[in-house]
C-alpha cells in the first residue's frame, strides 16, 4: 500500500486502465525481450528500498486481471481520484 500511495503522489499509474484491452497487453508482452522459457519475468518492488528482480508469471491473463483499475482500488482504496478523495476523507 506505501507503494502505491507513493507511486499515486507522484502522479504515475497504480493500476491498468480500464479502456486497455488486456489481450493487447498480452500480445505485446508475449514479443517482449524479457520473455524465457514461455514465462515473462517482472522485476517488481516489494517495499520501499527493496526490488525483487526474475519475478516469473507463466498466468499473465490473471496477473493482469489482478492489476486491473477496479481490483487494485477495492482492494487497496487507491488507484481513483474518488477513491483518493475517499481516503483523505473529503466528499466525494
């Protein structure tokens, strides 16, 4: 969640937008340079200061469906000006 909050005040996305077709992801992920073995490997943050690097998804249909906007902000109350609003405790 610090993550995200940090990632959010900065002004860069926490979550993949809804009008992003997640097959068109997937095509372009399945060309991609990082891609070995039939797996794409991720480097992703676990906490501030600590990157986790060779992170393997063989299941990208679910490792995107996990990320989508919708998910990421029901499960975390971030990702959505609302829902940033809802957080600080302001009206919606």
């Amino acid at each position: 969640r610090q993550i995200l909050l940090a990632l959010r005040s900065l002004g860069l996305p926490v979550a993949i937008p809804d009008d992003i077709p997640h097959e068109s992801i997937i095509r372009a992920m399945s060309v991609d340079k990082k891609k070995s073995a039939g797996a794409v490997r991720f480097t992703l943050p676990a906490a501030i200061g600590d990157v986790r690097t060779g992170i393997e998804v063989r299941d990208l249909p679910a490792a995107l469906a996990s990320c989508a906007a919708p998910r990421v902000i029901e499960r975390l109350g971030v990702g959505s000006p609302t829902a940033d609003r809802q957080r600080r405790g302001e009206p919606g």
